[in-house]
C-alpha cells in the first residue's frame, strides 16, 4: 500500500533533499511549490531513481487560494508525512519593511504550516501513525524581527503538539537548522560571503539526521555542533 509524503518548498535546498530521502524511505512524493517546470523536472528524477509515485500541487503559499488547495488535497488523500518546509526571509529591518511581504512571510511561515498541520493531524491520530517535520531555525532563538519570531512560534508549536502527540503514534519534530547551503539566502538577496566555512551546513545531511531524530521522538532537532553550542549558550545568557 503507498504512503504519501507532503513536502512544501520541495524544488530546491532543503525540501529538495527531504524528497530525495522519503523517496529513498520507499515513501510516495506529493511535491508543493510554484514553480510548475522544476516540479515535473524533480517529479521525474524521482520516479526514475527511486521508483515512486509522485503527484504535483502548484500553489503560491502566500496566498488563501494556494494553502485552501494543499489543505483540500491533504483532506481527501491519506497522507504519512508531512514536511513543512517552504519560507522565505526579508533582507530589511521591520520599521522600514513592506507590509505586503511581512505579511506573505507571516502566512508562508506561520499560517500555512499551522493550517496544514490541523488538516493531517486528524487523520493520523485516527491511523496511529504519521509524521510531521517542521523546518523552523536556530533563528527562533534569537531577536531577528518576524522571521525570527515565524520560526520561534514554528518551534514551540512543535514542542506543544510533540506533547499532546506523545503516546500516539503520530510523531512531531521541529527542524531547527543554521546557515544552509540552499538558495534561500540568494532568493533574499541577502549577502552572506562573510560566514565562515564552519558555520555552513550541508541540505541532505542535515535532512537525514532531522528525519533519524523524529523518528527516535526528538521534539526538537539541531543539525551541527556550532549551532547546538550557540543554542545553549543563548539559552543561558539573558
């Protein structure tokens, strides 16, 4: 019998890497983004390598419309994962922001991800089996205006719903990388050749040890020694 995985985000980074390592797990793809041409392109490479079933919902998550879609195709499909993964970051500070794209960033990382996760969680404890990853960030832990804040309320969420899910056997982890070698930072037009190498994270390995860690019933996964060390150390500091 299949079992289908949702991954929001899922053409490129770290979406992309979760598709390749369900479809690995013998899981069946749905694949979430906007951009059509790059979905079929990742669509076929999995069928072809992995031998899965895939299926194809474009949908701009920034919108009502995109997230009603995802939630109605999660409603009548049986779903065993889901990856909530798709973002996005602003490269001003808030006072001088756009409200538009505050607001896109608020519902792609905020609304979506809380709605997709009541639309699943029904289901699954109805089966006793599932399981959600939400791709939060060590950025929750730290002052950095909305996008900071999105990934904190991302994270908590999780640790909430990891405690109410305990003793299911539905299963709930948050995600919580650094800097990771993806597009995101290019997307944001954000300059980053300052970084020191140590502090760069690669996708699939992080993907991998993120998916190990909800397995084993991790609330919270922290890819890489330096961030794991910064997490403690602001855990500490006032």
């Amino acid at each position: 019998m299949s079992k289908w995985a949702v991954v929001t985000g899922a053409t490129a980074g770290i979406g992309e890497s979760f598709t390749r390592i369900l479809a690995h797990e013998g899981f069946d793809i749905v694949l979430v983004a906007r951009d059509l041409q790059r979905m079929k392109e990742r669509a076929a490479h999995l069928e072809s390598q992995f031998n899965v079933k895939t299926a194809i919902i474009q949908a701009d998550l920034a919108t009502d419309d995109g997230c009603a879609k995802v939630e109605k195709y999660i409603s009548e499909n049986q779903i065993e994962v889901l990856i909530n993964n798709a973002g996005f970051g602003i490269n001003k500070a808030f006072s001088v922001s756009d409200i538009d794209s505050e607001q896109q960033l608020l519902d792609v990382l905020v609304r979506t991800p809380m709605r997709l996760m009541h639309t699943v969680i029904p289901q699954m404890k109805e089966r006793n089996s599932g399981a959600i990853i939400n791709v939060s960030s060590v950025a929750g832990w730290i002052a950095g205006g909305t996008y900071s804040a999105s990934k904190s309320y991302l994270t908590v969420l999780s640790e909430s719903l990891h405690t109410e899910m305990s003793g299911t056997g539905v299963k709930i982890s948050a995600l919580c990388p650094g800097f990771t070698r993806t597009e995101f930072h290019q997307r944001g037009r954000m300059k980053m050749a300052g970084l020191p190498e140590f502090m760069w994270l690669n996708s699939d390995r992080l993907v991998a040890q993120s998916w190990k860690d909800a397995q084993s019933g991790k609330a919270v996964s922290i890819p890489g020694w330096q961030y794991k060390l910064l997490v403690g150390f602001i855990s500490i500091v006032p």
